[in-house]
C-alpha cells in the first residue's frame, strides 16, 4: 500500500469522529438552549437544531473531503506525522470556527427572544394609569408657558 493511501486513511479515521462527535454535542446542549431561546417551543427547537447540525455536517465534511488530498510525498513515519498534524490541526481549527459560528448564532437568537420578552408591558395598562400633563419632559419642570403679553 501507497503511504499516501496510509496517509488519507488515517486522515480520515481521525478527521470523521471529529467532526461527528462534535455535531453530536452541538445537537444535544444545542436543543435545550433553543428550547429556551423559542419559549418552550420544543417543534421549532428541534427543527432550528436539525437545521443548524445538516449545515455543521456540510461545512466540515466538505471541508475535510477537501483537505484530505496531499502533494506532499510520505516517504518516512516522521513525515507521515508532521504531514497528518497538520491536516487534523486545519479540520479542529475549522470545526471549532464553526461550532464558535453556531453558538455565536443561539446566542443570536436568545438575545432577541430576550429583547422581544422584555418588550411586552409586564402589567396591562388600565384606566388608573397616570398620564403626564402636556408639556411634561420627565423628571425636570414643566416648560414655561408663553406670556400672553409677547
């Protein structure tokens, strides 16, 4: 057998765990933040999540299908090491840069539940609500009326 063909097995055997051990994660802590994210939501949660994982298994294995080729001739098991460090090395870095990405995206997503929960009055206004006089600026005086003598 080719070193080569050595090479991309073992690329590959250490690239694919990887990459599916993190979406494994990501599914699973990820379901119970969107969960929380869309009020209790569990449907939505769910298929936000399935959709965020398919696009986290596109990206990497994409990524790692391209990175897998070599022009790098293996001629010894030193060379074999440096040259599958530095291809294990770009597929973690990659995956984490896209798992970073997902969890950039549910907090995105948290932040404006967040927002849209705190933009609902927590209490119905009624008839005993006061209503400020005209003229009213806050918490500084009234603005003086014109004379009617100007």
């Amino acid at each position: 057998m080719n070193d080569n063909v050595l090479l991309y097995l073992i690329y590959l055997s250490l690239a694919l765990p990887l990459t599916f051990w993190v979406a494994r994660a990501l599914h699973r802590y990820g379901k119970v933040f969107l969960v929380d994210v869309f009020n209790g939501d569990e449907v939505l949660a769910h298929a936000v999540n399935q959709l965020l994982v398919i696009g986290f298994y596109l990206l990497n294995l994409g990524y790692v299908s391209l990175f897998m080729t070599s022009n790098v001739d293996v001629t010894s098991v030193q060379r074999l090491l440096e040259v599958l460090s530095t291809k294990i090395g770009g597929v973690a870095l990659v995956v984490g840069i896209v798992h970073f990405g997902n969890v950039w995206a549910f907090n995105a997503f948290r932040r404006r539940a967040v927002l849209r929960a705190r933009a609902v009055p927590p209490v119905t206004p009624n008839a005993y609500t006061p209503v400020a006089p005209p003229g009213w600026t806050g918490w500084a005086a009234p603005a003086a009326s014109p004379s009617p003598t100007a």
